[in-house]
C-alpha cells in the first residue's frame, strides 16, 4: 500500500478519535461528579493519546492530520442511553481498525494501530459494564436549561479554548522548532484544564455546556504560527478580562481572572520564542 492511502485510512482513524473524545467529555460533563464519570474523562484522555500517535505517525509519513471530527453519536436523554451510544461508537472504531490492520502491510503502523484496539476493546468493555450500571442506579442527566449573559460567556469560552486545542496541537506537529513544538503541547494541554473547567462551572449553574469550535488557523511556518497564537491570545485575555469586571459572582470573577492570566502567559511564552525564530 502506498503512503497516501496509508495516510488516508490513519487520517480516518484520526477523526474517529477526535469525535469520540467530544462525545466522552460532553457524556461525562453531563453526569456531573462522581466515579463512573471520572473513568469515562480518563477514556476520552486515553484516546487524546491515540490521537497524538496516528497524527505524528502522519506527518512522520509525509502527510498532514486531519482536524475534521468523525461520527458522533449523541442522541437519547439518560444516562443509559448515551453508555449504549458509547458501546455502539466503539465496536464501530473496533471494526475500522482490524480493516485498517488488515489492509496496511507496514509492521510498525500495523503494531501501532494493534495497540491502539486493544485500548478500544477495553473501552468496549467497560461502556458495556456502565450500560448496567447507569440501568441499576437509574443515572440522570444533570445539565439544565439554564441559559443567560453568563451560561454565554463561558459557552464562549469553551469554544475559544476547543478552537486553541486543535490550533496548538495542529501546529505542533508541524512545526520544525523543538522549542516551539513542546511549548505548544503544553499549552495545549494547558487548555484543555481551561476547557474542563468551563464546563464544569456551566453544570454548577445549571446550564448545558456546548463543546463546539470556530475556525482553526493551519498555518504551517513557525513564524506564522505564532504570530496567530499571540493575536489570538491577546483577544481573549482581553475578553476574560472584560467578563471578570462585568460579574459579580465572587467564584466566576475568580475563574476569569484565572483564565486571562493563563493566556497573558502564552502570549510571553509564545512571544518569546517568535523573537528567536524571526532571529
């Protein structure tokens, strides 16, 4: 098989990563605290490892990872339904990568891609267990209508910070500059934390968190990266800044002052390292 429809089918496996990760946290956020929740956020991670893999084995190949999202399931109203959903999401990522595995003749892919379904049959299992659990203990959701300035604000602010995550995570396996490149695994991670964050502090107040994002800058010099990055990060500190003088919730103002610090510290990190570049 050669490497473009080698890159294709890994590219596939990639946004079918991408979409379960949404729909594990969006299943997870919505059943609030507790332990059944936490083993789905710790799947959803492990499949963010997955999908760090199969894109750095894609650029490795000479191609460029997708940053499109595969089939999500996300119908039904408890919490029965979307376990039955995660169930169905896996057997459909086991099938493709056994086509996958059959189907590329490279070993080091094909042990790869090995790896990675023995992660998925696992997760098999264990949404199959929460199936009969959510069933025994008559699992809710636990998201509400709520909906005002502020349920916005941070809707807003989960979108800006799944916008960054693919940004930085894009560009970090495109990027020749090993400093750039380990800082933008950082602070996407970073970003992440801001993510969770955000939409935890929605369920608090009884609003539906929404984990979509806006367009994503692919440039592909370092440069020009950055430049992106730090324009980007500027405006939403700005913006954090703004809902932290606009709130009178103690904990919120708290929150986005937090987040706006964090993003004042990418800026320097990222100016920083654009200085050495443009050297």
């Amino acid at each position: 098989m050669d490497k473009d429809k080698i890159i294709e089918l890994l590219n596939k496996d990639l946004e079918g990563e991408h979409g379960a990760i949404i729909q594990y946290l969006t299943h997870a956020y919505a059943m609030g605290e507790g332990e059944m929740a936490c083993e789905i956020e710790a799947m959803a991670r492990e499949e963010m490892r997955h999908l760090d893999w199969l894109a750095e084995t894609i650029v490795e190949l000479g191609g460029t990872p997708s940053l499109e999202r595969g089939t999500m399931r996300m119908g039904g109203t408890q919490v029965i339904d979307w376990m039955k959903n995660d169930v169905l999401l896996e057997e459909g990522g086991i099938e493709q990568y056994k086509e996958h595995i059959k189907a590329i003749d490279d070993p080091r892919i094909k042990r790869l891609l090995q790896r990675i379904l023995s992660d998925e049959e696992s997760h098999h299992g264990d949404f199959q267990h929460f199936v009969e659990k959510a069933q025994r203990e008559g699992m809710q959701d636990v998201r509400g209508s709520h909906s005002d300035k502020t349920v916005q604000t941070l809707n807003w602010g989960i979108e800006h910070e799944y916008t960054v995550i693919l940004q930085y995570i894009f560009q970090s396996y495109m990027t020749t500059n090993p400093e750039a490149k380990k800082q933008l695994e950082d602070q996407a991670i970073n970003e992440m934390q801001h993510l969770g964050w955000l939409a935890e502090k929605i369920i608090d107040i009884s609003g539906n968190p929404r984990i979509e994002h806006t367009e994503v800058d692919q440039s592909t010099k370092t440069a020009d990266m950055l430049r992106a990055d730090i324009k980007i990060e500027k405006e939403v500190a700005d913006a954090y800044d703004r809902a932290a003088r606009e709130t009178d919730n103690p904990k919120l103002k708290e929150l986005f002052l937090r987040l706006r610090d964090h993003e004042l510290y990418h800026v320097e990190v990222f100016g920083d390292i654009l200085k050495e570049e443009e050297k």
